[in-house]
C-alpha cells in the first residue's frame, strides 16, 4: 500500500513536471494555429468579397443594360459600366490572389512516459532538444529570418515522425504493464528498446541542428553565412525515412 501510493504521488509529480516543460512547445504550437487560423480567415473573407464582386457587377451590368436597351435611358447605361468595370476588376484581383495558405505542420508536444517505462529518458531528452530549437529559433529569427523559418520548418517536419515513436513506447509500456511475465510482455520490452533507439537517432539530429544553429550565431557575418540548412536536411531525412518505413 505504501510503495503504491509513493509510486501514484511520483506520476503526480511527473505528470506537473512534464506540463510545466512542455509550456514553450504548447505555446509554440497554439500561436501556430492561432496564426494559421487568422491567414486562413483573412484569405476567405478576401475571396468572398471578390466572389461578391464578380457576381453582382455582372449581374448588375447585364440588368442595366438590358433596360438601359428597352428604356433608351443614359443613366442605366452608365450603371451597366460600371457594374462591369466592378466584375472585371474583381476577376483580374481574383486570378492574383493565388492559392489558399498552406500552414506548416502543426505538431504538439509528444506524451512523456510514466516512470519504469521503456525509453523514458529519449522521450525527456527530445522534448528537451525539441523545446531548445523552437527557443533558439526564435533568437535566429531575429538576427536572419530565412535561417530561423529554416529550425522551424525542420521541426516541423521531423516532430510528426519523433511523436509517433513516442506514441508507440507508450503503447509498448501499456501493454507490457498490463500482461506482466508473458511472452507479449517481453516482446513488447525489447521492441521499446528498438523504438528508443530510433528517438535517439532523432534527437542526435536535433543536437546537429542546435550546433549548426550556436555556429550561425557565433559567425562574424551571420547575414551571408547560413549553415543550417545542411543539418536541417539530415533531420527531414531521417524523419522521412522512418515514415516511409512504417508505411511498409
């Protein structure tokens, strides 16, 4: 009873422990799709109103003129103009208006690990290198824009296939909890190992994009040296590739 209910307060404290680090990711991740949102928003208001112009300009001139025709009256005439120099102008803003905006992936904080769990420590480690590259991305921004939408974009990319590991360790510990001493328990022990050994491949990634990013900072002309997009690259890949491997 008593190493029960020490074990039920350490997962409390865990629980307030992983909330509290992964702060900076849910922030990171919700102005993300606050912004997302907003662009989208702006986009289709710009188009319903250039939808509106398109219709009730013509509308308009092919009314006028049809009774600017019957009534032999000026004034309709010059509505009817109008009316279409409105439709014209709507359709000429529409084709330029290009596609609708595309957000990058939006990708929340992965679900740490209960204690005892099977890769608990490279879940800890890549929310941390994680939150350290939306943190140092923000810093990069500021001093070269394209480096820091760089760190963002590889983040993006690689958190999807990272959180899914994640995802799949807690299955794996779940089941191996709930059929202690069988056969299933230990299989799904030794494909947690598997599985964290990929997280940890992914987070040396992480390390190599947080290193190319402290020596973009630490170069003299930080404006015409960017050398981050070699290690962004390998993240992608290595990302790709493990969900190109789950696909299989």
């Amino acid at each position: 009873m008593v190493e029960s209910g020490i074990a039920k307060g350490l997962n409390v404290i865990d629980a307030f422990t992983a909330a509290t680090g992964s702060r900076t990711l849910n922030r990171a991740y919700k102005s993300e799709l606050a912004t997302a949102n907003k662009e989208r928003r702006r986009y289709q208001a710009r188009l319903d109103s250039l939808r509106f112009g398109v219709i009730a300009g013509g509308g308009v001139a092919l009314t006028s003129g049809t009774l600017a025709v019957v009534n032999s009256a000026p004034g309709l005439w010059v509505l009817s103009a109008g009316a279409a120099l409105l439709s014209l102008v709507s359709i000429r803003r529409w084709r330029r208006l290009g596609t609708r905006p595309v957000a990058r992936n939006l990708v929340p904080p992965a679900t740490p690990l209960p204690r005892g769990a099977t890769g608990r420590d490279c879940v800890k480690r890549y929310l941390t290198v994680r939150t350290q590259v939306v943190n140092v991305s923000a810093s990069v921004s500021v001093l070269h824009g394209d480096a820091g939408r760089e760190m963002l974009h590889a983040d993006a990319e690689a958190a999807v296939a990272l959180n899914a590991l994640c995802d799949r360790l807690l299955v794996l510990h779940q089941l191996s909890s709930s059929l202690p001493g069988t056969a299933a328990a230990t299989s799904a022990n030794n494909a947690a190992v598997i599985v964290a050994s990929r997280l940890e491949l992914g987070c040396d990634s992480y390390d190599n994009l947080l290193s190319a990013a402290a020596e973009l900072l630490a170069s003299p002309d930080i404006g015409g040296t960017v050398n981050l997009q070699p290690a962004a690259n390998s993240l992608i890949a290595y990302s790709y590739g493990l969900m190109r491997a789950s696909d299989l």
